[in-house]
C-alpha cells in the first residue's frame, strides 16, 4: 500500500494569485487518473520554494518528498512513481526505475517510521 500526498496550496513564486493553484490542479489530475493508488490532499509540505509538491509513503516504507512538478507535465511521472513505490516492499524502487524527473528533484527520503519497542 503506498499513498500520494500532494499539497493543494502550491504555487510557484511568481504566479500570480489564481483562482484554482497549481497544486490543486495537479491534485485534481492526479486523483482523475489514478485508480490504483490512493491520492490525499494536504494543505502544505513545507517545500514552497520547490513546489508543486507530492509525498509518496506507505506503512513501513521509505517516505519520498519530490517537487517542482508542473501540473501540465508531471502526471505521469508522479504516478508511475507511485506505483513503483507501492510495488516496492521497502518502497524504495530501483533509481534507475524511477521517472527522469523524480531522480532529479527528489527533495528527501525519509525512513520509516519505528514504533518505540514496547517495555519488558
């Protein structure tokens, strides 16, 4: 299981104020095509100076932030992404794999998240 967070408050500097912001319209293109992977939106991944942004995660998987994704161009990168995290048991897919322009602004990965071990 893996899930697309992608921020819907995203745009780039520069833009000017728009009715509907460039992250979300990635998110409404996103969630039209993606049947096989569940896409949330959030309201900031903190990445303003890189966005649009998405986060792929899933339990017990490595967490991927990727950013400067244009709603225009990188549907199906982010998807293919996606889908190659979900298949990944660690959610870590091979680099060479992964779309051009995910190797090129992945903005962090992140470990999985342990949970404390519990007292004996």
């Amino acid at each position: 299981m893996s899930t697309l967070f992608v921020c819907v408050t995203c745009r780039r500097e520069g833009d000017p104020p728009a009715e509907v912001r460039p992250g979300a319209r990635f998110y409404a293109a996103l969630k039209e095509r993606a049947t096989d992977i569940d896409v949330v939106p959030v309201e900031c991944l903190s990445n303003c100076t890189r966005s649009c942004s998405t986060a792929v995660t899933g339990p017990g998987k490595w967490t991927y932030v990727v950013g400067d994704l244009d709603p225009e161009r990188n549907v199906d990168d982010i998807l293919n992404f996606a889908r190659a995290h979900k298949a990944a048991p660690d959610g870590l897919p091979p680099w060479r794999e992964r779309p051009l322009h995910v190797r090129q602004h992945t903005i962090a990965r992140v470990p999985p998240m342990r949970l404390p071990e519990e007292p004996k």
